[in-house]
C-alpha cells in the first residue's frame, strides 16, 4: 500500500525511513517533507494541518493509511477529516489530542481517572492563582495551559517567581492566548522518562521508554529546547516500573477517554516523573516526540506499518513488537543561535561519509537544498546523527565518530547524551 505521512521534521524522517523498509509498503509519500526525507519518500508540497487538501491528496494518490508525524494537525481535527473520508489515519481525533493542547484538561482527566500526578489547580483569573500559589507556599509549577512550543512551563522556586510567572502568561500575555488558563502545580522531584505507548480506543500496548535532553547546554544547562538528544531504552524504566505505568496512568486515561465519547487512538506519549513513591505523570503529548522517535524507530526490529494500521483500524489485538535488545542514541546537532533565533542558509558538509559510520543514520530535520546539489541548514534543530550499538557506549561512541565527521561549523551538538545511563 501506499502510505502518506504527515510533517517535516526528524521525527517524520525516522518515520518515512521505518515505513519504507516495510515488505507491505508499497511507496511512502510525505507531506511536505524535507530533503532529507526526499532520500526515502515522495514529498509532496502540501500543508499537513490544511485537512480538505490532505483529504484530497491521499485520495488522489489512493493511499492507504495516513500517519501524522506532528501535534498541530491532530488538533486542527486533521484525523477526523479522514476518518469521515473512510482513510485510515493514525492518530487521534480532535476531542482525544485536546490531551496534549490543554493542560488544564490533561490535569481533570488524569484526577477523573486516578492517575498519579503532581497536585494541581487551575485558573482563569490571575489574582485568585496568586492567592492560590501565597497559600501554598514553596516550590512550584506555573504552565500556560495552551501549545506553547515547549515554552510555557516555568519552575518556580519562591512563592514570587510564581506569581511573576502568573503576570507573564495572563497580564503580559508572553504566550498569547494559550496563558489566558494557567496550571499551577506541585515540583515534583525525581527522574524523567518519555514513555510511548500505541493505543486503539481502548487497548494500549507498550512501545519502549526514552530519556530526552531538553537543555541546550552539556550538564544541562542553558535554556530548554525541543531535545538535544534521546537514547532509548532508558535504565530508569524498570520492567517492574513500565508494569505499574500501564496500570496506574495508561489504561485508566484510555478508559476515561472512552467513557467520555472520545476514545483515544495512536501514540500516546506520556512524560513521567519517577519519584521516590513511584511513576507519576508530567504530561501527555497525542504524537511521537522528537528525538525519541528517531530511536525508537531505530530500535524497532518488527514492521511498522502493521501495527500503525491495526492502531488505525482499532484493533491491536494481534501486534506483538520486537526491540532490538541493544541502545539507540541519537545526537541532535543545532544551528548556532538555537534555541533563540537560529542561523540558517549554512552549508553543511560531510553528511555522506558521516552516514557511512557503521550503525548509524543521519535523520534530516532542518535542511533544505542549496546551491549545486549542497545541503543548506534551515531550521533550528538541523540534525539527527542516531546510532544503534550493542551497549550505550558503543551507540554513543558511533554517534559521535559520525558527528565529528560532519563538516558544518555554524552547528553545534551537546557532547554528553546518555550520561544518565553511562554513570548507572
Ligand atoms: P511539560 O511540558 O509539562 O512536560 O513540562 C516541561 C518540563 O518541565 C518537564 O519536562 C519537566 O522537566 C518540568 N516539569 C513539568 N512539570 C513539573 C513538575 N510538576 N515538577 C517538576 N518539574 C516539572
Ligand atoms: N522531545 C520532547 C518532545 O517531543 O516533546
């Protein structure tokens, strides 16, 4: 068959590189894609939120399934319009990823559904989240309850950076109308995971788990980006403790889902914090993340595109996936600039002898062509220099060998990804 995908980022990548090695796949066609992404698929200039258009395109091009890489288009009801198309999509309805576009929301289904998450209220008025946060005292959390770009979380030490965080999101409106609700919550101490999971409506099964590193500096330090880099699978995340996040925070949110009429299909991400007493939910995003899907698609022996179907066609029943048993880590090189305004239109060289580094794949995430067949950067997070390895070591070691031989002096790359699992 053939199959579309939606996004252009290197998340899309991984996924249109996984997709293709399918026997099923007939042709993957992205969406709009980037030039990387052109390697392995057809890219077709069409916008991945504009629903008629995609309607159109894969009815054109007889396509099989949809896959949507980002969240922007799950929430622009971009499923839904082909669902009502009668074209399988992977991915969840507009009511189903409101998970992702609200936190306010996020926090109700979790405290309907007995999830453990930090303690929390929400506000529309910034006086009472000001009284709401003197009272409580301490360390705390303030988020923006709309997309944010990842920017709309502040951790507050003292009870008035809270409050000046209230006065940026709701009177200063630094994020628009995505603070006008604010989630004021409980610091909650511990180690993160990105865990993902595939759903069909009402079963979910585990995909892997994966850490992230979403400073941008080594030691993390410096402001927060989108990931400077993932490894998969995570020390952190137990068999025991992925056995208590399917019981505890999983299946009780699909169960909600359901029973409110909007059942949740696709992958579900969820960011977890392991404390002391156990998992407990950070956030939900409707969507792989990026960089952990790189790895994860790295790791993955067992055909995508089944199992993307049967999450598609609600019924996962039969999908038993296989993961390779070593590590997938990937490096995310930068524009110089990142996270604030990136410098684009620099050439980068080297790619193909990087790529020829045994056990790796460079995955394109802001690239565009330039001049006489070159590789320009166009984007802030450029790209995705991912390996797998028997140890984290070994993966670590052939990230890097193929980083260094990549020719871009206008990019940069943090030189410590998976230091977590390498002290453990
Ligand atoms: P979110 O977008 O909600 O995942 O928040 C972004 C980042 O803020 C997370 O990856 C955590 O590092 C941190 N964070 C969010 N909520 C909390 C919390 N309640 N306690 C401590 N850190 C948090
Ligand atoms: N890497 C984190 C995310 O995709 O949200």
């Amino acid at each position: 068959m053939k199959v579309l995908v939606l996004g252009s980022g290197g998340r899309e990548h991984a996924l249109c590189w996984k997709l293709a090695r399918s026997p099923l796949c007939q042709e993957v066609l992205c969406a709009p894609g980037n030039v990387g992404i052109g390697a392995v698929a057809r890219c077709v200039p069409v916008a991945p939120d504009d629903g008629p258009a995609v309607v159109a395109l894969a009815r054109e091009e007889g396509v099989g399934l949809v896959v949507v890489g980002p969240e922007a288009p799950l929430v622009a009801g971009v499923a839904d319009a082909l669902r009502e198309a009668g074209i399988p999509v992977f991915g969840p309805g507009r009511g189903a990823a409101r998970l992702e576009e609200s936190k306010a929301f996020m926090k109700d289904i979790a405290s309907e559904a007995g999830v453990p998450t930090a303690a929390y209220a929400s506000f529309t008025d910034p006086e009472a989240a000001k009284a709401y946060i003197r009272k409580q005292g301490g360390r705390l959390v303030v988020k923006a309850d709309g997309l944010a770009a990842g920017k709309g979380v502040i951790l507050c030490d003292t009870p008035d950076e809270a409050v000046a965080a209230v006065d940026l999101m709701m009177n200063d409106r630094a994020f628009g109308a995505s603070g006008d609700t604010v989630v004021v919550e409980e610091f909650l101490e511990g180690e993160e995971v990105s865990f993902f999971v595939l759903c069909d409506g009402t079963r979910a099964i585990p995909l892997a788990g994966a850490q992230d590193h979403k400073a941008v500096g080594d030691g993390d330090t410096g402001p927060n980006t989108g990931g400077m880099g993932a490894y998969s699978p995570a020390p952190v995340l137990t068999p025991e403790l992925q056995q208590r996040v399917m019981a505890e925070i999983i299946e009780p949110t699909l169960a909600t889902m359901a029973a409110r009429g909007t059942p949740y299909s696709g992958v579900l991400f969820a960011g977890l914090m392991v404390s002391a007493d156990g998992p407990r939910l950070l956030e939900y995003n409707v969507r792989f993340g990026d960089p952990e899907c790189q790895v994860l698609m790295m790791r993955l022996d067992s055909d995508l595109l089944p199992a993307l179907l049967a999450s598609a066609q609600g019924d996962l029943s039969g999908v038993d996936l296989t993961w390779s048993a070593g590590t997938a880590l990937v490096v995310v090189m930068a524009a110089e600039g990142y996270p604030g305004t990136p410098r684009t239109g620099t050439e980068i060289r080297g790619l193909e002898r990087a790529a020829a580094t045994p056990g790796v794949q460079i995955f394109h995430a802001g690239t565009r062509p330039g001049p006489d067949g070159s590789i320009v950067a166009a984007g802030g997070r450029v790209l995705g220099v991912a390996a797998g390895g028997s140890t984290v070591a070994e993966a670590r070691e052939r990230a890097y060998e193929a980083v260094d031989r990549i020719d871009w002096p206008e990019g940069f790359c943090r030189r410590d990804i998976a230091w977590r699992a390498l002290e453990r």
